[in-house]
C-alpha cells in the first residue's frame, strides 16, 4: 500500500493534485491510500513553502506545481 | 539538450518579433480595410484604439511571461529563503524586496511561505518586505505600464515598488512588532522531511515558459480586452481633461481617495491599467493614477484574510496602514513632480 498525501488548504491546484492521484492509481490499479492534509499546522510540519505539496511514502515529492501524469505513475510505481 | 525544441522556441521568438515590429502597419491595414481610417468620429478612434492596443499588449504579455517563466526557474521559495537567512536589517529588506520580483509566488501560497520564512529566522520586516514587493511589482503589471505607457512609467513603477516594500518592511522591522504575530507560528518545527532535488534541465526551463504562458494568459487575456475596450471607448468618447477636476493634480484629496477606494477593488492588474491609462489621458495625474494602481494590486482585502491566519488584527491594520502612507507619499511626490 502505498501511502499519498496532498498538501493544500483549498486552492484550486490542491484539489486538481488529489484527483490526478485518484485517477492516476485507479488507472494503473495501484493499492493506495489518499488523504488530504488540509491543517496549515500539519502542512507546515512537512516543511513545504508552496501548495499543492505531494508526499508519497513520507518523502516530499514537489511543492508548488503539479506533476505530469508519467511523473507521478513513476513515483507511485516507485514507492 | 533537445535541439528542436531550442529551434521550435526561436523559431516562435523571431515570428513575434517580425508581428510585433509590424503591428502599426497590420492594424493600419485592418482600419483601412473597414473604410474607418482618418475618420474622425469616436467610435472610429475606439476602433482605431482597440485593434492596436489589444494584439500589442497579448504579444508583449505573452513574450514576458514566457522570459519571466524560464527565468524564475533559477529561483524558488528554498533558494530565496536560503538567501534571505543571516542578512542584517536594511539589506534584508533591499534583497528580499529585489528576489519579490523574481520568486516565484502565488498569493494562494502567502501562509506557508510567510511561516517558512519565519521559522527559519528571517526577520518579520524582512519577510513582510518580501511579501509587499511579490504580488505588487508582478509581470502583467509592468508589462501593461511599458505597453500603454512606456519604459519610463514601467520603471517608475517597478523602482516606487521596490522603495514601498523596502521601507514599509525596515519601518515594520524596526516597531518590533513580532508580538502581533499568532504564537502558533513560532511553535511549529518542520521535520527536516527528505525533498528530493530535482535537476532541471534546459528543456524544463522552457516547458516552464511554455506553462507560464499558458497559466497566465488563459487566465487575463479576457481581462486585458474588457479593459483595452472600455479605455478605447473613452479614448473616443470622453472628453480631454474629463478627469482632471477629479483625479487632477489640483485635487489634493485625490491620492488618499484612489488608495481607499483602490483597497477593496482586488483587480487584477490586467484590467485596471488599461482604463489607468485612458484616465491619464483624460487629465488624471499620474500620482493620483501610480496611487490607484498600486493600492489596487498591491493591498487586497482578500490577502488580509489570508494573512489574518497568522497575524493579529491589529498588525493587519498596521501592514495596511504603512503600505497605504507609502503608496499616498509617493502619489504626492510624483504630482509635484510631473
């Protein structure tokens, strides 16, 4: 099982991030387990300055932009 | 390297420049071809007006914002703030003011970016100078300036910028104002979680440029002509000098009336300077028009909500209020001059 959580308190980047991981792992039949974080406190402890933040497996992928779709199969693929 | 991709972009930048340097010419040939050129009548000037304005300013914008998304490549909130730790009061505020221009920064982004800065120690001032200068001195903005106005204006706006978020920072560094701060700011300890870094190569750089444009102009072309359209009509219609018992130089009241009212207007840059421009014309001074803009793009009520998560009301009240003097000095000082 792998483990995904996006970081974001609302902004419309956030929410286009969670789709595209539920799309992505439907997609491929990856087992994983989506959660958004949406505390600033919680967000923060991550140590990211900019949302959408993508944690997959407790590492932080990128902050700020969203990923290409390959992109973010590998990562998941990888983890 | 992908060398067709390198050829595809400068194939691109050699076609603008060949539209651009002969956009006079087309829009002259388009007005000729409607039996509306060398008429006198308004709607004739608007038409004249709108067919130049609106392609000039797409080009420029989408050149811009094409340079300026390789460009803040090099840059990222990391490197900025990497940049910005250990630096001494003033100087702080002059850098962090300068790497404002070049961050990349979305306001949606201002919360995590404000307690990043914070926990790693950089000064409140510092960071407020940062926070001052991203979202005012923006790329659409200065690129409407130098289309509708010219070089002059654009840097006359880019440099009052940086002096506004320079000085406003220092003064809020120097009150000492930390205590207006949420404490929960100061609790928070980031896990040094694992990021990996990515290496960006040349061909990223410009697929960033590519999405910049992308991102942006989908997002303001629309704006841009509302607003060449609305100032083109009055560039037919309304009289000269209709401005200037309001937003004339004699008017001293003005300059505080633009940034109150410019306050609550959360414009987006790429609507409000066009119309700025037609005021001009139209005997507005370009203090009281400076004023306007800044206090429309740089102080918005939707970003004191944003920062209410970590400031107290009263520092929210302070921000605003030496953003807001500095924004009226400067509306004065350029009345006088001009």
């Amino acid at each position: 099982m792998i483990e995904v959580r996006v970081l974001g308190s609302g902004c419309a980047r956030c929410k286009e991030l969670e789709k595209m991981c539920f799309n992505v792992a439907a997609e491929n039949n990856i087992d994983v387990d989506i959660q958004k974080i949406t505390d600033l406190k919680d967000i923060m402890s991550y140590g990211i300055m900019q949302t959408p933040g993508l944690v997959i497996n407790g590492k932080v992928k990128l902050s700020g932009k969203l990923p290409t779709a390959p992109t973010l199969l590998h990562w998941m693929q990888e983890g | 390297m992908n060398r067709n991709k390198l050829w595809f972009a400068a194939t691109l930048i050699a076609f603008w420049f060949l539209v651009y340097l002969n956009l006079e010419k087309l829009a002259a040939l388009l007005s000729g071809a409607t039996g509306l050129s060398g008429v006198k009548e308004g709607y004739a000037r608007s038409f004249e007006f709108f067919i130049f304005e609106v392609p000039k300013v797409l080009m420029l914008l989408t050149l811009i914002v094409f340079v300026m998304g390789i460009i803040r490549t090099f840059f990222s909130p990391e490197k900025t703030r990497g940049l910005l730790e250990k630096k001494s009061l003033f100087l702080g505020n002059v850098l962090a003011a300068v790497l404002g221009i070049f961050t990349p920064f979305c306001s949606c982004s201002a919360v995590p970016l404000f307690i990043g800065f914070v926990e790693a120690g950089i000064p409140l001032g510092v960071t407020l100078s940062f926070l001052i200068a991203a979202p005012m001195i923006n790329e659409v903005a200065v690129i409407l300036l130098f289309g509708l106005f010219g070089w002059q204006t654009a840097l006359i706006y880019v440099s009052t910028g940086l002096v506004i978020a320079i000085t406003s920072g220092y003064i809020i560094g120097k009150l000492k104002l930390e205590r207006f701060v949420e404490e929960w700011v100061y609790e928070i300890k980031s896990v040094k979680t694992e990021t990996e870094e990515e290496k960006i190569t040349f061909d990223n750089r410009i697929e960033s440029g590519y999405a910049a444009v992308k991102d942006i102009v989908s997002k303001v072309w629309l704006y841009i002509i509302i607003g060449v359209g609305i100032g083109s009509l009055a560039h037919g219609y309304v009289p000269e000098d209709f401005m200037a018992g309001i937003m004339g130089k004699s008017a001293w009241w003005s300059v505080p009336l633009s940034v109150l009212i410019g306050i609550p207007l959360y414009s987006n840059a790429a609507g409000i300077i066009p119309i700025v421009s037609v005021l001009i014309e139209k005997g507005a001074s370009l203090g009281t028009a400076l004023a306007f803009m800044m206090a429309v793009i740089g102080l918005s009520l939707p970003e004191a909500v944003i920062l209410k998560k970590v400031l107290k009301l009263p520092m929210i009240f302070i921000f605003f209020g030496i953003v807001g003097a500095g924004i009226m000095i400067i509306g004065y000082i350029f009345n006088l001059i001009y």
